[in-house]
C-alpha cells in the first residue's frame, strides 16, 4: 500500500543511522589525534628497555619485507606467469606497471582497482570479465604482502625484541595462522595491522610490539599492497589464460 512505501516512515532510522555515522566518526577523529602520542610512549618504553637495537631491528623488518616480496615476485609470480599462463612476464609486469605504481603510492588495493582491471585488459591482454572478477576479489582473499608476508616477519621480530623463543611448533602456527587470516582483509591502508595482531594474540606475543611496527607502517605498507596488487593481476591472467585453452580444445 501507499503507507507502507511512504518514504517519511523510514526517516527516524535514518536519522539514528546519520547520527551514529556522526558520533562514530568523532570518536575515532579524536583516537587518532592521540595515536601518534601513544606510538611514541611505546616506542620510547621499548627502547629504555631494550636498546637502540630496536631501532636496528625495524631497519631490518623494512628491509626483510621488501626482500620477502621481491621474492615473491621472482620464485612464485614469474613462474606462474612463464610456465603456467605461458607469458613473458617481463611484458606482463610492463602491462600492469600502471597498477603497482598506483598500489605503491596510494597504499590501497581497492583504491587501485579500476587502474588493476584497466591494466589487465589493456596491457596485459587479459579478458574484461576475468579482470572485473578476479582483482577485486583478489582485493580480499589471498593478499600475499598483508596476510603472508608480513605477519610472519613481524612476529619473528617480536619474539627476537621481547626475547621469546620460537619453536618449529611456533612457526607452523605462524603459517596456518598467516593463510587463515589472509582470508577477508580489507584492501585498505592499515588493514594488515589487524590479521597481523591476530597471529601475535595466537601465537601468545605481546601485542604492544605492534606499536613499534606502526612507526614505519607506512613505508613497509606501499610493498605489501604492491605485492598484493600483483598477485591478483597474476591469478586473473591465470585464469584467463587457462580458460582461453579449455574454449581453444573444445572448439577443435
């Protein structure tokens, strides 16, 4: 009926939604202020306790984050693309430079995503279905930077800061825990602070050794999405590329 569409009934609950949208948005305008404070005090407690190696040590979690993906580049993404998409990956990483430019620079898988398909399609021949398809959803489930790489290393770093041994028992938690919350991370910037304090709640490490880590967050967070970025440009050309054989054999 009329009355039930009447658009004036919906308004109250517009109205609380806007205004939680509102109160919300203060608070955390107001958290994030004293953030910066915060991150200094730990720090600086950190750092009375354990030395300037702690600042040492952060230069070598940037350093081991950046060597990390550029593995990743050469030993699981330049095979795929050669042997299993049968692409020259030197072209393909030239198709979507575009992409891994913009992911490095704004620190945002989603934000990058129109720039991802647009790359896919026009630079690395990649069909606009699959492209539309496969980047946002690799916008959210596998990110190698985010939910693999860089919760590993960050509690290693940890567990070396704090002086807690690890055990084999210790690093196949790291890695079970490292896939499972690689799973649902949102591809913006920040996002891998919160799949990594789940590996340190799991694995039993302080989770204040995070707060060291969001000092040079920003530096080591242009990689990760990078990383992430061209992983899901390498699954879609993949699967493109596999899906291109299977019509190719049929059509015979």
């Amino acid at each position: 009926t009329e009355d039930n569409i009447n658009p004036t009934k919906a308004k109250p609950f517009k109205d609380f939604v806007l205004s939680a949208h509102t109160i919300v948005s203060r608070i955390t305008q107001i958290v994030l202020k004293f953030i910066p404070y915060g991150v200094f005090a730990l720090i600086a407690k950190t750092v009375a306790s354990n030395g300037l190696e702690t600042i040492k040590s952060l230069i070598w979690v940037i350093a081991a984050v950046y060597i990390a993906a550029i593995l990743q580049f050469i030993v699981v993404y330049t095979p795929l693309i050669a042997f299993i998409a049968k692409k020259n990956p030197l072209k393909f990483f030239k198709g979507i430079f575009p992409a891994q430019t913009m992911a490095f620079t704004s620190q945002s898988s989603y934000g990058t995503l129109p720039i991802t398909i647009k790359s896919l399609v026009e630079g690395a021949g990649v069909s606009e279905n699959i492209a539309s398809f496969v980047a946002p959803l690799g916008s959210t489930i596998g990110m190698n930077g985010c939910g693999g790489l860089y919760p590993a290393i960050v509690a290693i770093f940890v567990a070396n800061v704090f002086k807690i041994d690890m055990t084999i028992y210790s690093y196949i938690l790291i890695i079970l825990t490292t896939i499972i919350s690689s799973i649902g991370i949102a591809g913006v910037p920040g996002a891998a602070t919160m799949s990594t304090t789940v590996v340190l709640a799991t694995l039993g490490l302080p989770i204040e050794g995070m707060a060291m880590i969001i000092a040079v967050d920003s530096i080591i967070d242009m990689m990760r999405t990078a990383t992430n970025v061209t992983g899901s440009a390498v699954a879609a050309l993949v699967v493109d590329e596999t899906e291109k054989r299977k019509v190719a054999q049929k059509s015979k």
